[in-house]
C-alpha cells in the first residue's frame, strides 16, 4: 500500500516537470520548509500548503472580515472569504493558460489575506498608527502562517503571501499571477458590490476603460485575463498588457476617488475605527500587570487583527457598553497570546 501511496506524489512531480512550464515552479524543486517533516505518500508539497491553509483557523475566519462593506447583512456582497476564494479561481484560470503550478498558485491566494484585520483597510488603518513600524497585512499573513499557526508551509508559499501587494516583488511567476489576481479580483467585484449597493452605476464608469473592457463584469473580467495571458505566453515573467494595465489603473484610481476613500460606503468607518482604538488600548492597558511589556504590542496587534468584524463589535460592547450581570471571560485567547509568544 506504502509503495502505491508513494508512486502517486512522484507521479504527480513527474507531470510537472514534463507538463509545465520550463519557467513554472516544481513542487519535487522547492527550497523546503523550516522544519523538516515526512512527506506525505500522496500530494504534493504545495498541495499540502494548500489544504494546511484551508484548514487553518484564520482562514475560517475570513468569511466574517469586510471586504469593502462593514458587516454586510446582505448576503450577496462579498466579504474577506469570497474575495480569497475569487482570487484564487482567477489565479488558477490564469496559471492553468500559462502551465504553471496552480498548487502553489492557489495556496498562495488562500493564504494572501490571513492576516487582514477587521473592518478591511479601515481597520489596518488604525493598527498601522498605533504600532510601532506599522501594520501591513501581507506581514502580518506571513506571521499567522509561521507563527500563529504554525503551518510550516513551503518557502514559494510564504514568499507569494509576502508579496501579494503591490510594491513588493514576487519571486516566481505563480505569486506574480497572484499579485495580478488580486488586483483584477478586487476591481471587478467592488464595482458590482457598489452597484448593488447603488453608490456608482454602470454610466458612472469611466468611458474609455468600459469601450476597452465593457460594462459588463464577465467581459471585462475575461479580456483582463486574456490580456495577462495573451501577453505572459512563453515568457518568464507575468504581467499585463502596457494597454490593459493602463485601463485598469485608471479603474483602480477611480474606484479608489468614487468608492474606497469618498462615498457612502465609508460613512461607517468612523465607528470601526473607534472599536479598534479602544479595544488596542483597553487590551494593552489588561496585559501591563501580567505581562513583559516588550511582549505587549505584539501580542495585542496579533489579538485584534485575528477578530472578525462581529467579534470585534461584540468585545467592544462587553467592555465599552453597559449590560446586565454576566460570567464568564471573552478574552481568554489574549491571555494564551501572552503566554505563548516570546
């Protein structure tokens, strides 16, 4: 049975190799985890990502994180968790054109927005003031990989999560698809979601990226993938078209002036900001008798920005908002951070 179970991972290393492309990565050729471990009989390493991420508790946690409505009752607007799993199915669409690893592809977009805080960028926001050096979500994903929960995930995996955002420079073609895949992921389905939520119309759009992409999602969804492949077909970086990016950073900029810093959807965020101040303080102010202060940033940093958007609502409340007599603590977890972390 042993030698059955083994001959499938090496099948499965041999197909890459003969089957992809000479510039995607090979699972057989990864630099490896930190920790050594047996590997398993039949997947891959970057499978193994894969599913170790999937069944991770912070990406469970992803469905109740905003993605650019806060707290959004209405089921059809995306949240954190749809927009992971959006990523993803454009990542291997795009990766599986090129022939290159859509393991590590999908690992990587699974992974990318583990460290998000509550209440999207809004919350990042305020973590990024209050900590010293900032909070970035990419590092902070990179920390809940290597530390938090301690996956032990392959060296291509925590390199494609580190630099999903942009400024940073991806290391293999499959993070650079998902750099692009989040880009692409995030436009389209912010303006359907701002449309639904009747913010911006399809008229409002500008004109000459609707005529080069169209008003209508699939469309423009589609010709912005086929101009990633069109123009990465045999080459060893992946990128966008000059034309097609062009358009697309036009939409981007104008998402970001119609919808992501001015309009209806950010009336709200004053609150949350308010919730994550306080909480930071309140919980910094908690730890100081019982332990090093050195410790005490982290440990509140890696707190609060695990919390769902809900969690966050419902801690504040506890503390900040009168109600009858209770037992019980909610913070235990905080109190585990402190013991745990060095």
């Amino acid at each position: 049975m042993l030698k059955t179970e083994n001959t499938i991972k090496n099948k499965l290393e041999e197909r890459e190799i003969a089957c992809l492309s000479e510039f995607a990565t090979k699972s057989r050729f990864s630099h490896g985890r930190k920790k050594s471990e047996d590997e398993c009989p039949m997947r891959t390493n970057f499978q193994r990502d894969r599913d170790r991420i999937i069944h991770s508790k912070a990406f469970r946690r992803l469905k109740h994180k905003t993605q650019v409505f806060l707290s959004p009752f209405d089921d059809h607007f995306r949240t954190r968790l749809t927009h992971t799993l959006e990523v993803s199915q454009i990542g291997r669409t795009i990766a599986r054109a090129l022939d290159l690893n859509e393991d590590l592809v999908e690992a990587v977009a699974l992974g990318h927005d583990l460290g998000h805080t509550p209440f999207g960028h809004c919350g990042e926001g305020v973590l990024n003031k209050l900590v010293k050096g900032g909070f970035h979500h990419n590092l902070q994903s990179v920390r809940v990989v290597e530390v938090l929960e301690d996956l032990n995930l392959c060296a291509e995996t925590i390199s494609g999560i580190l630099t999903h955002s942009w400024g940073y420079k991806p290391m293999t073609p499959e993070a650079q698809v998902v750099q692009l895949a989040d880009k692409i992921a995030y436009i389209n389905h912010d303006i359907e979601d701002s449309i639904r939520a009747g913010i911006i119309s399809e008229s409002d759009l500008p004109k000459d990226c609707i005529k080069y992409f169209s008003s209508i999602q699939s469309k423009r969804l589609n010709k912005m993938i086929k101009e990633i492949v069109n123009n990465s077909a045999g080459k060893p970086a992946v990128a966008m078209s000059e034309e097609g990016w062009a358009y697309t950073t036009k939409l981007r900029e104008w998402m970001f002036a119609n919808v992501y810093e001015e309009s209806p959807a950010k009336f709200e965020e004053n609150k949350a900001r308010k919730i994550v101040q306080e909480l930071f303080c309140l919980y910094t102010e908690m730890l100081e008798p019982v332990c090093d202060e050195s410790k005490i940033e982290q440990i509140v940093t890696d707190y609060i920005s695990g919390m769902t958007d809900r969690y966050a609502v419902e801690r504040f409340k506890e503390h900040f908002i009168p109600t009858g007599l209770q037992s019980g603590k909610k913070d235990d977890y905080l109190f585990k951070l402190a013991k745990i972390i060095d």
